[in-house]
C-alpha cells in the first residue's frame, strides 16, 4: 500500500486551513494559544524537567483540542438548529463546559509544575 504524496499534502492543507479559521474567528483559542506561548516560554526559562514538560505539552494539547471541538459542536449544532433547537443551547453548554473543564485542570497542574520553581 504506497502512500499518495498528492492525497496526503490535500489532507495537510485542508487541516491548515480549518486550524487557521478557527484560530481568526476564534477568540478564546488565541487566548489560550497565547497563554500556552507564555506557559512553554515560562517553562523554559525555568528549565523544568522533561517530565513536566510532558505534562505541560500534554495539559495545553488538550485544552487546545477541546477548543477546536467545541468549535465543531457549535457549527454542527448551527447547522442542526432546527432539527435540534430545543437542545442546541444545552449542547453549546456542554461543549463549552468541558473546555472549561480542561482549562482548570491544565491550570492546576502548571500551578503544581512551576510552584517549587517560583517558590
């Protein structure tokens, strides 16, 4: 089974393309792409161990993930509006909780993470 260079490079765009929408019409995930530039510049020059690394890169990944698919659920949810209107706030709701949800706990580790640097 060979790999399709051509096939694969349109998957790529394709990708680029949804990340850099969501990122210009996306508030919180600038935010939080933002907090994750200054978190990893922290990290650095605090020269955590590659552990904490680890956890860092893994906490900010998945508050990031989850934007991105809160950011699918709305549109879908958009979408389906009238098929759906009496659970599309709910819906919305859901989604944003579980960014939250990531949110607080990527903070909580990064507090446990750089604490006994900065203290």
């Amino acid at each position: 089974m060979a790999i399709k260079i051509k096939r694969l490079f349109k998957s790529f765009s394709y990708a680029f393309r949804g990340l850099f929408k969501i990122f210009r019409e996306e508030q919180n995930l600038r935010i939080q792409t933002a907090v994750a530039v200054l978190v990893f510049l922290g990290a650095y020059l605090l020269r955590i161990s590659r552990f904490e690394w680890l956890i860092l890169i893994l906490s900010v990944s998945l508050v990031i993930l989850m934007e991105v698919i809160n950011s699918v659920v709305e549109r879908i949810v958009d979408v389906l509006k009238l098929r759906v209107d009496h659970y599309a706030k709910e819906i919305k709701d859901i989604a944003a909780a579980a960014v939250m949800v990531a949110s607080l706990f990527a903070v909580i580790i990064g507090a446990i993470i750089f604490s006994p640097y900065l203290f």
